[in-house]
C-alpha cells in the first residue's frame, strides 16, 4: 500500500520564483495536513484539509503561500514569490478522522532551497 | 509559546539499555498524545500513542507514561538498540477529532553498540 507521496524530493530555486509542491495523500484518508520543519521552530502546521475543504489555514505565514485540494486523492502547496527564508523541508500528512484518532501518516518532505 | 516542550534535544544510550525521553505539555485541554520516530530524509512515522483517560500504553519494547496532574508524558525503550537511532516527536491533539497535533521540537535518540 502506497504511502503519502511528495514531490518533488528537492527543489532548488531562485528568489522570485514560484514553487509549486505537490502531495497525493494515501487512498481513504480524508485529512491532509502541510507542515513546515525548520531549526528555529520545528514543525509547524501550515493548512489543514478536511473532505477537500481547507478548516484552518492560520499557520499559513504569508499571502505568498496558498494550497489547494482539488480533489481527494491531490493537493499543492503554492509559494509566490519565494524568498530565502523560505528555505525548509515542506512535509504533507494524511489521516482518516474517527478511526485511529489524530494518527497522522507523513510523506517523505520536500527539501526547498531558495537562493 | 510553546504548548509543547521537549527539554532534552539529545540523548545518548548504550545498546541494551533503557532509554528514556521527555515531554511536556501546558495545554490542559490536550486529550491525546503521540510519538513519532524520524529517521533523516525521511518523514516522521507513526510509533505509539495515548490517550488522557490512560496512564500507560505499551507496545513491544515501547511504553508510553502520562502523568496528567504534572502535564508530562515519557517514552521508554527497552531495550534500546542502534535502529532506535533517530528523532522523536511527541505531539498533542488540539481539540477535536480532525487531528489538529501540535508537536514538540524533538530529541535526537543515539543509541551506541
């Protein structure tokens, strides 16, 4: 059984550009959870999706990043214009909500590095 | 503010022996409690959880404590082997059943042969 899947692994970019992070949660799950990991402040929740509809986006630190759920299977993480503080490994996370509670299941992260 | 503390950042053990991390929670409303394991370039796994009405939860060589009055959860493992090797994130359910965690900064377990 597949797990999350990330991609892209790492990307590397300039500052400016936009960065398009992608996840396909595990199949049945109905959350979708983006974190974002640094030294400073270790994992921090970004967004959160219940049945494709975002519940709480306060963790989204700027106008600049936005995430979407088109559907269940798919979601992106938006950053527009990145910058270098920016810079962190960006994990998503699934869970099914009522059974095993809060059990969260995490993909693998995408390293970003803006230069 | 931190709703959720790891104290220790690392620990060092000895193949065979206990290990023995911490956490520490100020939220009273905190209702479950998760650790999970994570090994470099990889994502945090799932490893055991429990719940406020409980004290105690085992799996394996894996035991998790809750102490509610001092708002402090322990993860013991014995015995502790190289493949135990790894961070551990505690995290707490912050209210409701979407799972919401907040999590702890982490300890960086070594276990040496």
């Amino acid at each position: 059984d597949a797990g999350v899947i990330q991609s892209p692994r790492h990307e590397v970019t300039e500052m400016g550009q936009e960065v398009t992070l992608r996840c396909k949660p595990i199949s049945g799950h109905n959350s979708l959870f983006w974190y974002r990991q640094t030294m400073m402040r270790g994992l921090e929740l970004l967004i959160y999706f219940n049945n494709n509809v975002p519940i709480d986006d306060s963790g989204m630190p700027e106008d600049r990043f936005s995430a979407k759920m088109p559907n269940a299977s798919f979601s992106t993480l938006k950053i527009q214009p990145s910058e270098p503080r920016d810079s962190a490994v960006y994990f998503c996370a699934s869970s099914f909500s009522g059974v095993a509670k809060n059990i969260q299941y995490f993909g693998a992260g995408t390293r970003l590095s803006v230069l | 503010d931190q709703q959720v503390k790891q104290n220790s950042p690392s620990l060092s053990v000895q193949e065979g022996r206990i290990s023995i991390l911490n956490c520490d929670y100020t939220n009273s409303m905190f209702d479950y409690f998760l650790w999970y394991k994570k090994y470099p370039a990889e994502g945090p796994t799932f490893l055991i959880s429990i719940s406020s009405i409980k004290d105690k939860n085992e799996d394996g060589r894996f035991t998790v404590f809750l102490n509610k009055s001092a708002k402090h959860l322990s993860l013991h493992i014995v015995p502790s082997q190289p493949g135990d090797s790894a961070v551990y994130f505690c995290a707490s359910n912050y209210g409701g059943s979407q799972g919401n965690l907040i999590f702890g900064k982490g300890t960086k377990l070594s276990v040496k042969p």
